[in-house]
C-alpha cells in the first residue's frame, strides 16, 4: 500500500515518512483491500501537531485525526482510531446476521395474584 504523506508547516523527515508507513503497514493485515491512503501532517500555533488521516476502502472512505503535542503519539492513535473503525467495518455484517437469526426467546409472566 502506498502512503500518500502531505506536511503543512512542518517537513516530513524519512523517520516520520518510516514511522507512518509502518504503523499503516498493521492495518493491511486486517486483510481489507484498501484503495488509497492519505495523511496530513500540521502545526497548529500552540506547537500542537495535527496528524489527519483518510482510507479509501471499496465500501467507503474512513477519516480520523489527532492532535498532540508528540508527532508520533499522534500516529499512533490515529492508526488505532482507523483500526477500530476498519473491524466495525468487517464485522458489521456477521453482527447483523447474528442479531437477526437468534432472537432470544421472552419466557411469558404470570401477573394473577
């Protein structure tokens, strides 16, 4: 999968470009097929570093950002953001069959007293 890297106000070093590529390199083995991958990287005025990102898949496109003072740190929790939002996206379908096909039986109440 190819990382498409953007810095606004800020240049993107190989160890940030590695960093990024490798923590989006987890997210293939969830064995979805990702269209395209593209992230923002921004310094807010208060030294604060803005790290967004977007995922192309064939259902949909997934965004998620972070804002934190560490770079990496923002990575990091953008990545677990799409992770998360990527295993909805997988299991929503099984969750909606199981939902349908075992619908727990209501045992009747005698109210006579």
């Amino acid at each position: 999968m190819k990382v498409n890297i953007t810095g606004k106000n800020i240049e993107i070093t190989s160890a940030i470009r590695t960093h990024i590529e490798a923590k989006f390199k987890k997210l293939e083995k969830l064995q979805v097929d990702i269209i395209s991958c593209k992230t923002a990287i921004s310094e807010e005025p208060n030294k604060q570093k803005k790290f967004e990102a977007s995922i192309t898949v064939p259902k949909g496109r997934l965004n998620a950002s972070s804002v934190h003072e560490d770079l990496y740190a923002a990575v990091t929790e953008v990545e677990q953001k799409l992770e998360r939002q990527l295993n909805k996206l997988i299991h929503k379908p099984a969750a909606r069959r199981a939902t349908h096909a075992e619908k727990p039986e209501v045992p009747e109440v005698d109210e006579a007293v």
